[in-house]
C-alpha cells in the first residue's frame, strides 16, 4: 500500500515537472517579445512595460538579446542579471518617481512592481549557485513584496476588474478576490522560503489562466473590452503576464535541498489592462 502511495507521489512529481520545466522557456520568449515590441513600438509606448520612448531603440534590443541568453546555458548567468539590473534601474530610474508622486495611482504602482517582479524573476533564474546569496535573499524579498501589492490592489480594484471578467465566468467578485488572497498568500511564502515551490506554482498557474481566459481574447480578438491585435497596451500585458507566468514556474522548478532551502536562488494602468489579472 505504502509503494502503491509512493509511486502515486513520484508521478504526480514528475507531471508536476514536467509543466513547470516549461517555464524558463516561457519566461526568455516573453521577454524577447517585450523586447522587439518595444524596439517596434518607440514611438508609441504608453501604458507598455517600457514606457520611456527616447530610450525604446536601446532597450528594446538588449531586452530581446537578454532574452535569447536566457535560453542558452553558457549565456544564462550573464543574460539574467543584465535583465534583472536594467529592468530595477529602468523602474527605479523612471517609475518610482511617478508612482512617488501620485502614491494613489494605481497604474503606477502596477507598473513599479511588474517591472521589480520581473527583474527579480530574471535574477533567481539561474539558480541559487549562479548568483550572490544576499542577491537571491532580496529578489525574493522584492517579488515577494510586488505579489502582496498585487493581491491588495485586488481588493481596493474590485469593481473596476470585475468589469475586465469575461461574462462566460460566473462569480467575478469570488474569483477577484481568491485571486487576490492567493497573492497575498504566496508572498510570504516565496519572501520567506517556505513552501516557495508551491507558492511559486500556484502563481504560475494563476497567470496562466489569465493568459488563456483574459489576455488571449482580449488581444487577439478584441473581446472582453479588450483593444485587439493592434494595440501595443495588449500585447504588452499579455507579453508580461507570459513572463510572470514563465518566471513564476522556472523558480517552482527548481529542487529543494533537502533542508527545505530552495536551490534557486489587474489593476488598470494608464491604457492598457493590467497583466495581473
């Protein structure tokens, strides 16, 4: 009986696997779309991760280098703090001070966190053994703060993200706030490295849901309120909700030691609908 159990655990271990091993993929495409979108879209670029259009032409190139480094292993390491060094300076730089301005906002603050949650996803891809300690300690502690953030602006967003439900699902104000509390949940969880793989997983799969019921419709066919393939603000968010997507499964991926450490190291904003949720 007890095999019959443990052979049960090591398949669904290994399915488990097998879904999160998809995430680092996931994670370098996504950046490399954000990257020729924001090389594509210079001009243009309101309410995208990169909003600063004087800088598109520089940083749209090196995000989508970044991004093709990270999928291959002699170039992981350096692709992945270039990534994560120039998304923090970029939100600390650019998007801080506005956010500081109007701390109200919150398509600012959305867009301050998505891009810490992203650089700090792109600092623990390598892995625990490929970056400094202190640095995997503070990306944790950083995507942990932005997935709490993420799950407050759930509740104090309510009425306005019940709106960018689609009507097929029922129960907009349950689902808006179990997301939510799923946020708010996971944060701790990942900033504190305690059950950080299921933290991580659960957020993956949460973003992953949005991506097929939310974003998918709303960029490529334009439904949900949505703008349509046009649009630069959509493909954005469905761009940085792939990435949150990826990222959040590539750090669930990784073993745990056998001391329970981990080895690796929608809210609206100002047009387009925020990636998470």
């Amino acid at each position: 009986m007890s095999e019959a159990i443990s052979t049960d655990s090591a398949e669904i271990e290994n399915a488990m696997n097998s879904f999160l091993d998809l995430g680092h993929s996931l994670f370098a495409l996504a950046i490399i779309a954000l990257g020729i979108e924001t090389l594509v879209c210079a001009a243009t670029l309101t309410g995208n991760l990169i909003e600063t259009s004087r800088f598109g032409a520089a940083i749209g190139p090196t995000l989508a280098a970044c991004g093709v480094g990270l999928l291959l292993k002699r170039t992981l390491r350096a692709a992945a703090l270039t990534l994560g060094t120039l998304l923090f300076a970029y939100s600390v730089v650019f998007e801080v001070p506005k956010y500081a301005a109007a701390p109200g906002n919150m398509g600012f603050r959305t867009l301050v966190f998505e891009l810490l949650a992203i650089a700090t996803l792109g600092w623990l891809l390598p892995g625990r053994d490929a970056v400094p300690n202190w640095l995997a300690v503070l990306s944790r502690c950083l995507l942990a703060v932005s997935f709490i953030v993420f799950g407050v602006d759930h509740f104090l967003g309510l009425a306005f993200i019940a709106t960018l439900v689609p009507n097929w699902i029922p129960w907009h104000v349950f689902w808006i706030t179990f997301f939510g509390a799923g946020f708010i949940a996971a944060g701790p969880s990942i900033g504190l490295n305690f059950r950080l793989r299921w933290g991580a997983a659960g957020i993956g799969l949460m973003f992953a849901v949005w991506v097929f019921t939310l974003h998918l419709p709303r960029t490529l066919f334009g439904l949900a309120g949505g703008s349509g393939p046009h649009s630069p603000a959509e493909w954005s968010s469905l761009f940085i909700a792939i990435a949150l997507w990826g990222g959040s499964w590539a750090l669930a991926g990784r073993r745990v030691e056998a001391n329970g450490r981990g080895s690796a190291g929608p809210t609206p904003t100002v047009s387009r609908v925020s990636s998470n949720g």
